[in-house]
C-alpha cells in the first residue's frame, strides 16, 4: 500500500482523534525544559513571538536551525535540500522518561520533532503544513509523514485557539492526538502566558499506522 493510500486510512477517523498514549506529567515536563534548555525563536524571519525546543535535530544539538526554521526557506537561501525526515538525531530533551515512554510505539520512525513555545500574541496564520510539493501536480504529491501533537500546558480555549477549518479543537493536556494538519488550520494564543504544545513527525508506513490503530480511543 502506497503512503498516501496509509495517510488517507488515518483521515478516515477523523481530522483530530485521541490517543491513548498520553504523559501525566506533561506540566513539570515543560518546567523542566525551562529551567534546563534555552528555547530559540522559531521560524527568526517572522516577526511573531513564537519559540521551539528541538527534541530532534540534524545532530542531536539544541541550536534549532535549521529544524526550528523554515526548512522551505532556508534550504532556498543555503542551496540544501534538508527534509524533515532528515531531522532524526534525538536531543537532550528526550531523555524525559514519560515523553519517551509515550512515544515509544513510533521510535525509529520520529523525525522533526520539537516542543513549540506560543507566547502572547503569537500565532500561526492559516496554512497547510505539507506535503511541499507543488499541488497543481497531483503525481508529485506524497504524504509521507503525519502529524502527532500534544497539548502540555496552557493550551486551552478560548484563550488559545487552534482551529482546523472551521472547528476549534478540543484538547486535554497531556493526551496525544493524531491530527490532520494537511487540512487547512491556524492556531493563536491571546493569554499572558505562553502555550506549550509538542508537534511529533511520523513516518507514514504500515507499521506507523497500524500503531495509531491499535491506540486509537474508541471515544
């Protein structure tokens, strides 16, 4: 079965469904990446008050570029051609027991992964996140990673929103949850404090997939 084939099997529960994969302790886990990481401005070309803590990364530094950056952008002003399948190398971050207890299913299948630090008035406009090929060329299209995000603290409305079409999204901190962020969506954050989310990349394949099954909550 092709990878597209695979990413439509896991739309066809839903644009945003749970887990039963979760951390219970998804607070202290944000406290102590503050308290032992330095968080760099995601995406540094727009003016947004946006930061990310790379959980991996080219090599397992904590620099963020060019993982937390505009991997389209910067391959275009550096002449590279990085994907985020190439962002692999599991940082320091990663030795939280319970994030790698949770993600256990998907090891050897992670790729760009990060915690994304949303500040006050940081947002995201609308967008689709992949795939980059170009659309009007429906043979070039392939989907081959999906999404896997978590809510870790402060993450919910109204205060911070995150809206796929026309639906604000329900989220309980410390769940994860596939979520279909090739669809349209847009997220922004009016609280006075910072929203902590963690964004995994899997790698659509048979076993990725089957794995999404087999934890999918019923309701």
């Amino acid at each position: 079965m092709n990878k597209n084939s695979l990413y439509r099997d896991l739309t066809t529960f839903g644009s945003q469904y749970v887990l039963k994969r979760r951390m219970d302790d998804a607070s202290s886990f944000v406290d102590w990446t503050e308290e032992n990481f330095d968080y760099v401005r995601y995406n540094p070309r727009k003016e947004n008050n946006r930061f990310g803590l790379s959980i991996t990364s080219l090599d397992g530094g904590l620099s963020g570029r060019p993982d937390l950056d505009s991997v389209y952008e910067y391959n275009y002003e550096n002449k590279t051609k990085w994907t985020e399948r190439d962002f692999k190398t599991f940082t320091p971050v990663y030795e939280w027991e319970s994030l790698k207890e949770c993600l256990k299913p998907f090891e050897g299948h992670i790729f760009r992964t990060h915690i994304l630090k949303l500040g006050p008035g940081g947002f995201f406009p609308p967008h689709r996140d992949h795939p980059d090929e170009d659309f009007r060329d429906t043979r070039k299209i392939v989907f081959d990673t999906f999404r896997l995000i978590m809510p870790l603290k402060n993450c919910h409305k109204p205060s911070m929103s995150f809206i796929i079409e026309d639906k604000i999204l329900e989220w309980q901190h410390g769940n994860l949850y596939f979520v279909d962020t090739a669809k349209m969506h847009y997220l922004f954050n009016t609280a006075e404090e910072p929203a902590y989310w963690l964004v995994v990349n899997v790698d659509v394949n048979e076993d990725t997939v089957s794995q999404v099954c087999n934890y999918m909550k019923e309701v």
